[in-house]
C-alpha cells in the first residue's frame, strides 16, 4: 500500500511540476504548480462526468446520429483539458491560465445546455472562481479580475438557462435526475476540497522553495560579504563604512603570470589559478582572516576585521609565510615554478560596502596604499612588511633589514623582509 501510495504521489508531483524549470522564482513556481493541479482536476472531473453522461445521452439505448454527436463533442472537449499542460510545458504559463478556466467555464456552460435543471452544474462555477483568485499572479490581477466577471455572467447565464432554456437531453426519469443532482452537488464539493488540499500543498512547496532559495542567497551572499556585514547589509541596506585603527593587510602577487598565461590555453589558466587561490583561501580561514578581493593574479587579505582582535599582524605573517611555501609546491601546467611577492603593512583603515549593484567589502586608507607598494617593491618570493609591522613582530618572526627604499607617492621608507618565525 505504502509503495503505491509514494508512487501515486510522485506522478501528481511530476504532473505539477510541469513548466517548472529549474531556478524559477518560488512564488512564479507556485502558481505554474497550481495550474497543472487544477488542469488535472479538470481533466479527472470532465472525463468522469463524460462517461457518466454517456447512458443518460443515449438515453440507456436508443443511441441516434444526434445523441452520438453529443457524445463526441463532450469527449472532445475532456480531452482539451489536457491543453493547458502542454501550453505550461511551452512556458506559455498565462495562456495556459486561462485555458484551464475558459475550458471550465464551457464544459459547465454546456451542461447546463444539455440537462437544464437536471444537472445543477452551476454550482462548478463558485468552484471555478475561488480557484481563479489564487490562480493569478499578483501581477496579472487585472486579467483575473476579468475572469472573475467572466464567472459571474456565466453563472448568471446558467442559472436562467436552467429555467428558461429547453434542454438538449430531457431525463424523465425521477431517480436518475435525481442522482444526477446528489453525483454533482458532491462532486462539486469533492472538487473543492480537493482545490483547498492541492493548494495548501502547493503552497506548502513553494513555502519550502522559497527558504532554500533564501539559504542558497544567504550563502552566496557570505561568500561575498563577512557574516556581521552581510546581516547588517540585510537588516538595513545602507552605505556601511567602519573605521578601524589596527588592522594588518596583506597584498600578494604572482610574478611574471601574465607572460607565463600567454603560453597557456584557457582552461589550464583558469585551472591553475583556481588551484592557487583556493589553497589560499583555505589558509584565510585556517588562520580566521578576512579575504577581501582578487584582482587578475593578485590577493588581498586582511586581519583583525570586521572583529577586531590583538593578533592580527601575527596571524597575518603566519599566513604570508604558509602562502609562499604553498606556492613553492604548485607548478604550472608545463612544469614551470611560481612566484610571489607579498606585501604587508599594519595600521588604521576603513571598511565598508558602497554601491547598490556588484558590492564588495573593501578598505581603503594610507595602510592599504602601503601594503600594495611594499608588494609592489617587493623581490619574488619575498615577505616585505613596513615599520608597524615590523615593530609588532620583530620579538616573534625572524627579518632580514632591507633598509630604505624609494615608494611612490610617500619618499624613502625602511622596510624588512619577514623570514619566518622566531621559534
């Protein structure tokens, strides 16, 4: 039973899923499910009131040219039901909206022209209205208010057909009209419990849906942003500027990349750089800093934000020291060496996010300036720290003097290669 059960469930799921690519908006989603559910219903209740109709038409035997033709026409128009699937299934979701309701309206309509008061089919049209309301998307509420008139007069015109129109189908029989009235009344009201059920599902789903596209965002939006700026960016998305009076920040570069790139096709540079600074981002959060941004071949970083904290400059130098050796390990796809510069100053800066498309977490002052030019003027496969940094660790790292230099926009500078740790 359990098995057929899973079954039976994962046909209707596979039915309502129709016309639902993947990465479609939960709420859009909702409503393309919803449609497929109440196409199917369609679909069930005009093939069953089909084959009910079929002895009552031929009137249990005496079956002629015209009670035939009926019978056709009613079958015909069952079938149509199966329309709407294939319209959502083309991504024409609003046509196929209104298909599952123009069907509707005009099977009810016709079995109101067919039996007259014998068949109190009107009563399909309240369930047909309710169904409209959640049918439409909030931006097609002006088509469904149109349906919703359209359902109206429809309702109107059956119920003055019941009486003042003279049936296609005569049923003379006490108990078969009679049943007829009991098999619609109830049917109507299956349908509509049905509807309701379908709906909490579909809406349950969608409900579904919509947390893991928001977890997924949440993700995406962490790999961007620090956690702490990324809630605060959620809770109010403002310009977001911190200032930050101790921070160490790290630049690296590889030498001679771009000549090296030249040799290589597409994919083993991607490759390549992919190795690179996906190693590099796990030293990031092995030592718990803060990526920052990669532009081209080079890597910035920085410690003791957005949290600040008292070993920065120390967990800095811990991971300069792991990214050169990890790059002494890695070759390019010809068997060629790497190399790096990196370049680390510590001091004030100021952090935040700015703009409104494509934002970045990034920082800015005098102490990003200066660890760009300590890269910048740095040898290949060497440390180079300015005299913040230097003053910081001197007691914890070994350094070689490399005693002033010339940089552009601040004079001469005493810089220092770091070449490992005191221990």
């Amino acid at each position: 039973m359990l098995p057929r059960m899973r079954f039976s469930a994962s046909v209707l799921a596979r039915l309502a899923d129709i016309g639902v690519p993947a990465g479609m908006r939960a709420e859009d989603a909702k409503h393309v499910r919803f449609c497929n559910l109440a196409t199917l219903c369609g679909l069930v209740c005009a093939v069953v009131f089909w084959l009910l109709e079929i002895p009552v038409i031929a009137d249990w035997g005496a079956l002629g040219v015209r009670e035939a033709g009926i019978i056709l026409v009613r079958g015909a128009g069952a079938a149509l039901f199966a329309l709407p699937f294939w319209l959502n299934r083309r991504h024409r979701h609003a046509a196929a909206r209104l298909g599952v309701i123009g069907l509707s309206l005009v099977f009810v309509l016709s079995s109101s022209v067919l039996f007259g008061t014998s068949a109190p089919s009107h009563l399909f049209v309240i369930v047909i209205a309710s169904a409209a309301h959640v049918l439409f998307p909030e931006e097609e509420r002006v088509t469904m208010r149109w349906v919703l008139g359209v359902c109206v007069a429809t309702f109107a015109a059956m119920l003055w057909l019941r009486h003042q129109n003279e049936p296609m189908v005569t049923v003379e029989r006490p108990e078969i009209r009679l049943a007829m009235e009991v098999f619609i009344s109830i049917g109507a009201l299956v349908l509509a419990i049905f509807i309701t059920r379908a709906l909490r599902v579909t809406a349950r789903r969608s409900e579904l849906q919509a947390i893991h596209e928001q977890e997924r965002a949440d993700r995406l939006l962490l790999n961007i942003l620090p956690e702490q700026i990324a809630r605060r960016l959620k809770e109010d998305p403002r310009t977001i500027a911190d200032g930050f009076h101790d921070v160490t920040v790290l630049f690296a570069d590889l030498v001679g990349f771009t000549p090296m790139s030249e040799s290589m096709t597409p994919s083993e540079l991607l490759r390549l750089m992919d190795r690179v600074f996906s190693r590099f981002d796990e030293l990031v959060d092995q030592f718990g800093l803060e990526k920052i941004k990669t532009v081209g071949d080079a890597y910035m970083l920085a410690g003791g934000l957005p949290d600040p904290n008292h070993s920065h400059a120390e967990d800095v130098a811990g991971m300069a020291l792991a990214m050169l050796q990890e790059v002494r390990q890695i070759h390019g796809p010809h068997g060629e060496p790497l190399s790096i510069r990196i370049g680390i100053a510590t001091g004030p800066v100021v952090a935040g996010v700015i703009g409104r498309k494509k934002f970045l977490y990034d920082l800015w002052g005098d102490t990003v300036n200066t660890a760009s030019r300590m890269e910048s003027c740095a040898e290949a496969n060497t440390i180079q720290v300015n005299e913040s940094t230097w003053r910081r660790l001197k007691d914890r790292f070994r350094f070689r003097e490399r005693g002033e230099i010339e940089i552009k926009g601040k004079g001469r500078v005493a810089t220092w290669f770091l070449e490992g740790s005191a221990a």
